[in-house]
C-alpha cells in the first residue's frame, strides 16, 4: 500500500469513526461558541465541509495539471455565508462523511505520476499535490479533535 493509500484509508477512518461520536453531541451544543470570533461545532464541522469541497476541486484538477491557478478560498467567510448553524446537525455530519469517503476514493484513484504537480493553497508558490492530500489528513484529524472537546 503506497502513502497515498495510507492517506486516503486514515480519511475514511477519521470520518466513519467520528459519525457515532459526533450524533451523540447534545444539539444544544453544537451550536455554542466559546468567543463571538470562535466557530461553534457546527460551524468547525461546516469548515471541514467548505475544506472537503475546496481540496476535492484541488484534486482533480491538479489530477489534470490545472491547480497552480486555482483560487484562494476565505475559510471565514465561506463559513459566515453558509450559515452552518442554522442546519441540521446529523444532515452536516452526513454530508460530512459522504463528501470524505467519496475523496478518498478519488485519492485512491490518482495516477502517480500527479502528485508532483503544483496546487495553489494561497501561499507565495504552490505546493505539490502530494503535500496538498498529506496536509488534508492532518488538517482533517485537528478540525475533528476540536468537535470532541
């Protein structure tokens, strides 16, 4: 199994593992916000939403060797404009673990020989496609980690 592979089985786990923890959070909570600039959990589970959305445009593209242009995405205001709050939290968490397992089948089909091509995440240079799925794994578990607490 190649690190992508590894990389692509750890999103389905993270997220499939996650769904049972995650329905048992009391609605009441999923909704507070410990500071007004703070996310609640329905808002962090919506920017992992918006990130799944924005990194599966990123994969394909860069699939097709047209990422080095794609544009910057505004987490904060991607996650003010969709109002995550006002939705239902076990249709987020659905969306959530369907959007995850259907990239990792996307990560598990990627010829090779694309992930040395360049995605833009918004920084100075682009990245390789292959720190781009690597970095998504590691943001995935953050984000996740921070719904548990």
């Amino acid at each position: 199994m190649s690190n992508i592979n590894i990389i692509s089985e750890g999103i389905r786990e993270v997220v499939v593992s996650a769904k049972p923890r995650l329905l048992k959070i009391p609605p009441e909570e999923v909704i507070l916000k410990s500071r007004p600039d703070k996310w609640s959990k329905k808002e962090i589970l919506g920017h992992l939403i918006d990130s799944a959305a924005n990194n599966h445009q990123r994969f394909v593209r860069a699939a097709q060797n047209i990422a080095a242009d794609f544009p910057v995405y505004d987490q904060n205001r991607w996650v003010d404009v969709q109002c995550y709050n006002k939705l239902d939290w076990p249709d987020l968490i659905n969306l959530f673990v369907y959007f995850n397992v259907h990239i990792s089948h996307v990560i598990d089909f990627l010829p090779e020989e694309v992930f040395a091509n360049p995605v833009n995440i918004g920084k100075e240079n682009p990245v390789t496609l292959e720190f781009v799925i690597t970095d998504y794994l590691r943001h995935l578990k953050h984000h996740v980690e921070q719904l548990y607490g």
